[in-house]
C-alpha cells in the first residue's frame, strides 16, 4: 500500500471539478486518507517546487499554485503513486490522453488542473508538507474485500 499526494490545483476548484476529479480516483479503488482546502503559502509552493526552481516557468508556477484555494488530498492504495499519475496523464493539457484527467478537463500547458507524486521519496515529502501529523487518517474500508483479493497474496 502506498499514500500518495494530489493537489487540485487553482483551476480544477475555481473550474468546480474538484468533485468529477476526486470521484475518478474514488471510482478506481484508491482510499481518501486525507483532504483539505486551503491557500498554499507561498513558503509550502516554493518548497514543494524547489526541483523546478531554476526552470523559466517557476516563478508563474509558485504564483498560480498560491492564487486561489486548492484542494490537498492524501490517496491510499496498491501502487497508488504510479496509478494517480497514469489518471493524471501527460503534463501539458494539450499532449495528455483522452481518458486521463487533463486529457479530458485541460488544454494548457501551466493550468493542468492536478499535482501528484512521482515518486516514493517526492510522496513522503509532500505528504509531510500539506499535512500535519493526524491529519492523514488510517481506516478500514466496507468493501476492501471485494475491491481486493484479500483471499490471496496478489490481492
Ligand atoms: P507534472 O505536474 O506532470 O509532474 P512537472 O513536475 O514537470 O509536471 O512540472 C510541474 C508543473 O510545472 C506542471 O504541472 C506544469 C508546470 N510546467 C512544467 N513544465 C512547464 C512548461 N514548459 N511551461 C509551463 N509550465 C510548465
Ligand atoms: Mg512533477
């Protein structure tokens, strides 16, 4: 099991699809082990950044991602890192697949609508950024049993 981090960002809640991007990753299995709206202090949006920060769009990055409120969700599930971002799809609106969720909501290359980890190392770190300890909960889901094969290793 992992715990990844996602960001509907700006565009995706001032757009209202914060619910139909939420829902997908529900849809899919994936547990909501934390969530929160909040403004991302511009301090969070650096840090959280600091990979791209010598790259020429960083300084419209950091001032879109504190703009206006996002949405910080903590997800849980098997491979749940690999699986957001293949939900995610390619980064530029224009170039992500149909079925994915900038492929069907984004044509932008900036207001892509959502952030997720890509990595274990970049989900521990974010997920240490957003949230505060308790606020990512641990619990048990009603239909675990048929959403994995509980009944076998491969689950
Ligand atoms: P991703 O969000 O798919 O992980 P990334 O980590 O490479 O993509 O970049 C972080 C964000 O920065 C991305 O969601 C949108 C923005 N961005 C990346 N490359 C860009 C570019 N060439 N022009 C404008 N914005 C860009
Ligand atoms: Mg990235």
């Amino acid at each position: 099991m992992q715990t990844t981090l996602v960001i509907v960002k700006p565009d995706g809640v001032q757009r209202r699809l914060a619910g139909r991007i939420l829902v997908r990753f529900e849809e899919k299995g994936l547990q909501i082990a934390g969530a929160k709206m909040m403004t991302i202090p511009l301090a969070t949006a650096q840090k959280h950044y600091k990979p791209h920060e010598a790259k020429p769009f960083y300084p419209g990055l950091v001032k879109y991602m504190t703009s206006s409120p996002v949405l910080v969700v903590a997800l849980r599930g098997k491979n749940a890192i690999a699986v957001v971002r293949k939900m995610m799809g390619a980064t530029f609106g224009s170039k992500a697949e149909p079925g994915t969720i900038r492929g069907d909501f984004a044509i932008s290359d900036g207001y892509n609508l959502i952030h997720g980890s890509d990595s274990e190392e970049a989900a521990a770190f974010e997920l240490g950024l957003f949230f505060q300890p308790g606020e990512v909960q641990t619990y048990d889901m009603a239909d675990t049993p048929w959403v994995y094969d509980t009944s076998s290793d491969l689950r």
